[in-house]
C-alpha cells in the first residue's frame, strides 16, 4: 500500500522548557510532573537540550513535504523466522499516519533522570519504578548510580568536555526502561583505504554528528525482572545513510525510536531490487524513515516465540559479515518506509566511506 502526502504543519512541540538562573521549569509529556528542579549542571542541561532539539527540528524537517510515501511490505530476507507482517503492517501504517498526516500526534517525550539536570542519587527513585519486584533491581541501581558518579568526575576534570555519563538519560516506566547515551567512542567512522603501494590502511574519521545510543527493556518475566535483557538500538552507518541519526519519539502510548536519512548514489539500489526485496531499500535520493517500537519490533513482539531462533544469519545488506548473531538486533527495524523529498530527483553522489562497520 502507498499513500501520498503533499505537506503539512507540525505542531509536535510539546515539552516546555524554560531556564530561571539555576532552576529549569520543566513540563514533561510522559512520566511524572515535575515543574521545578534545580539543575546539576545548567551548562551541559542546556547544550544538552539544544541537542536534542536540534535532533527532533532534523526529524520534522526530513519528512516535511514529502511525497510518494511507501510502506515497505515486508521481506523475508530481514530474518530466517516466520514474521507477522500483518501485524507489522498494521503498526507501521500507523506509525506512517501520525508522521506524514497527524503529525501533532507525535511527541518527544523529557527524560526522568538526566545527568546533565540531575544528581546521581536521583536514580535510586527513578529506576525502581520500572521493575521494583526484580531481585537484582538493586544491584543494577547501585551499579547505575556509581556509573553516573565515576563519569561525573571525570567531566569536571576534563573542564566540562562531554563523556558518556554526563550524556546520559533514562525513561521509565512500568515494565520499560530505555537508557538514551551519546558515546564519544563512536563518533569516529572506520575507513579502509588503498595506498600508493597498494596495501590496505584502516583510519578514523571524526564523524560530524554525535552518535546516540538506545538500550532499552520491556516486558517481565514470572520473577518480575526483564524478560529482554538489554537490547542495542543506535544511529546506524553502515546499510543505508552513513549520517542516518536516531530519534526518540512517542507516539499514542508507545515510545518509537524513528531513523531518518537519504539514500546516496552509493547506498542506493536499483529499482528492480528496491521490488524485490519488498520496498526495505530503495534508489539513491529517496529519503527514508524507519521505525522500531518498544512493542513493535521484529523479533520479540512480530515474531511467534516457538519460531525465535537464538542464533541466525541476516541477510548480507543487513549484516555485511554474515556472522551469526547470539540475539536478535531488534534496530532490524520493524518498519521502513522511504518517500521523496521537495528536491526529488537529486541523488547526492557523496561516496560510502564506511567500508567496513565501524561500530
């Protein structure tokens, strides 16, 4: 099914933030109201916010006007088990409405626990609502709060610069935990080069964007604990868009992690295989979105449990070393949906780098 959409307002804003010296006056979308908090670190909180904002202006602008929208039908070739596309299709024509025809529907939901805007202790009260019959809850508390702490030290001694624990935020919920962190360890892209003498050279590159880095868990199993485990979801450099970037959104009761980018006319494929393998890549200049719930994803909610297999293949364009993997990467995207920008027509020709996966 396609479906075509010429243009629309966005009215998504919906978090207000506003800094009073040392204290941030802050309405939150989800989670617990909490309308005064003084800040931990007013300088990172409001780079910080920037950042995201910036983020969330990328996702709104990417899809602004677009056209010839297409929600990818499925392709067996994500996966050896058996998909519920229905399901899939169901959740992803969903997701495809709110962003392209309701868009005031989409939300950004604010972080119970930041470590720019709040102390480390805060965690204790915050990660203990999302599983508080867990008998190893504690352990993972104590563990997080001194993870926060060690990383808080080491931003001050660094004079402010940014390291992981002071880009660390959590969402909770009942039976959800998401942990939402920008890594300065991948924020460098691995290129493989030829040199004069012909032999092969691995470098880095700085890349132009913080990488943001999704773990997240749901669901509970018969002791009250996570039934997941930790499950990786992050801005993805190596099949579609090398400068793709992650989004955090909410969109009618479910947090939806939403990837945006373009097609190069080295990541692109041709029209023939966009068909064949159901709409899950596509020419280079399309735009794309994907989208991965944290009850929608391809694997631990699409995917009947008496089919799941521990160890599998992907297909070679989602997962370029064909190695086994020991868990299935839910970020396999439960939805893919590519469509034209208002410059359809202009493939951009700046070159794949990312030879080999870097992260």
């Amino acid at each position: 099914m396609a479906f075509q959409i010429n243009s629309f307002s966005n009215s998504a804003g919906k978090t207000r933030v506003c800094l009073l010296n040392l204290l941030m006056c802050i309405t939150f979308v989800v989670g617990a109201q909490v309308p005064y908090v003084e800040v931990f670190d007013t300088v990172g909180w409001e780079e910080e916010q920037n950042f995201y904002k910036q983020r969330q202006d990328q996702l709104l602008g990417h899809i602004k006007d677009a056209s010839n929208i297409e929600v990818a039908k499925g392709w067996q070739g994500v996966a050896p088990w058996q998909i519920n596309w229905d399901a899939q299709q169901k959740f992803c024509h969903r997701v495809a409405n709110v962003l392209f025809k309701e868009p005031y529907r989409l939300t950004f939901p604010e972080p119970q626990f930041s470590a720019y805007r709040d102390p480390a202790e805060k965690l204790r009260e915050v990660l203990t609502v999302s599983y508080p019959n867990c008998a190893t809850q504690n352990h993972d508390v104590e563990s997080s709060i001194r993870y926060v702490k060690e990383r808080y030290g080491r931003r001050k001694v660094n004079d402010g610069s940014l390291v992981r624990g002071g880009r660390t935020r959590y969402y909770v919920e009942k039976d959800l935990l998401i942990r939402e962190y920008r890594d300065p360890s991948l924020n460098y892209v691995e290129v493989l080069r030829l040199s004069q003498s012909g032999s092969r050279q691995l470098d880095r590159e700085l890349r132009d964007h913080d990488v943001v880095t999704y773990d997240y868990r749901a669901g509970l199993d018969s002791k009250g604990c996570p039934i997941w485990g930790s499950s990786v979801i992050k801005d993805n450099d190596w099949d579609r868009d090398e400068d793709s970037k992650m989004v955090l959104t909410r969109i009618d009761d479910e947090y939806v992690f939403i990837e945006i980018g373009t097609f190069s006319a080295a990541r692109g494929v041709s029209s023939v295989e966009a068909k064949s393998t159901g709409g899950w890549f596509s020419t280079a200049g399309k735009r794309y979105v994907t989208a991965t719930g944290v009850y929608n994803n391809l694997y631990y909610t699409l995917v009947p449990e008496s089919l799941r297999e521990k160890n599998f293949t992907y297909d070679a364009r989602l997962n370029i070393y064909g190695v086994e993997q020991n868990w299935a990467e839910p970020y396999a995207y439960a939805c893919v949906i590519n469509f034209d920008g208002p410059e359809a027509g202009r493939a951009s020709v700046k070159p794949a780098h990312s030879l080999v996966r870097g992260n």
